[in-house]
C-alpha cells in the first residue's frame, strides 16, 4: 500500500507521555479510506489522533472505528463537508468532562483530564479565506 502521508511534521509531542498526530483525511466515506486512516492511526501510535474534513454526517459517526480508540468524539456536517474528530488512544487514563462542537464540523473542543492532569484538546477545520480572524473568534467563543 502507498502511503502519501508525511509524519514527521505532523507530531507533536507534549511531556513525555502524550503524542498528538493530526491529518486532513479530505472524506472519510469510503470504506477503503477510513480502513487506511485506521491502519495509519495504529501504524504511528499516538496518544491523540485529530482528524478534519472527514465529511461524515452525524448519522454515519458510527463509521469511524479503529481498534484500541474507543474514544471518538465528533463534530460532523448533515451535508457531508467539513467535520472533525477527536481520537484519544484506549491505552491512556482518559475522561471527558466536557464537549462543545458546532453543527457545521468545523470545530471539536474536550476538556478532560488525562493521566489525572487537565488538558484541553481543541481541532479546528479552517476555511481557507479569512484563516486568523476565524481562529481568533472562535477561542474568544470558547474560552467564554
């Protein structure tokens, strides 16, 4: 299997503990593809994988499944656009405490804690015009 996929800019690591991979996965409605994404999650091994433009709808969430990540949480599009996702590894002490999203999958916030230490994890699908003012207001919008 060809991968095109680069990693090595894409990890970030945080303490010695917690890696975190992100990857525009441009559609996640294929059978095929979400099989590959799933293959490359376990192939890097991370402590948190996000994910955006997975073009999934709220009703199609259950689709993305990778084994030993039963933590999944979502932020989907009814028109199959955009949509992000959280996923955090089953072999880490993990617990929501608390989800906000928006209905157009741009966005995912959880605050939680992971080990016993609160952290934040926030994906973000940006459109491409109007980049930093979109951020800029959307952290205003969540830290409120």
């Amino acid at each position: 299997m060809q991968k095109n996929w680069k990693t090595s800019d894409k990890m970030a690591t945080v303490g010695p503990h917690i890696s975190i991979i992100t990857l525009n996965v441009n559609g996640l409605n294929s059978p095929i593809k979400r099989h590959r994404v799933a293959g490359w999650i376990k192939e890097q091994d991370p402590t948190v994988c996000c994910l955006q433009e997975t073009h999934l709808s709220p009703k199609d969430k259950h689709r993305l499944k990778v084994k030993g990540w039963k933590t999944i949480l979502q932020a989907n599009n009814e028109q199959k656009k955009a949509g992000v996702a959280i996923l955090i590894s089953d072999k880490v002490d993990f617990k929501a405490k608390q989800v906000k999203k928006d209905k157009e999958g741009q966005y995912i916030m959880i605050k939680g804690t992971l080990h016993q230490d609160d952290i934040t994890l926030i994906n973000i699908y940006v459109p491409n015009t109007g980049a930093p003012k979109f951020v800029k207001k959307l952290l205003t919008k969540l830290k409120g």
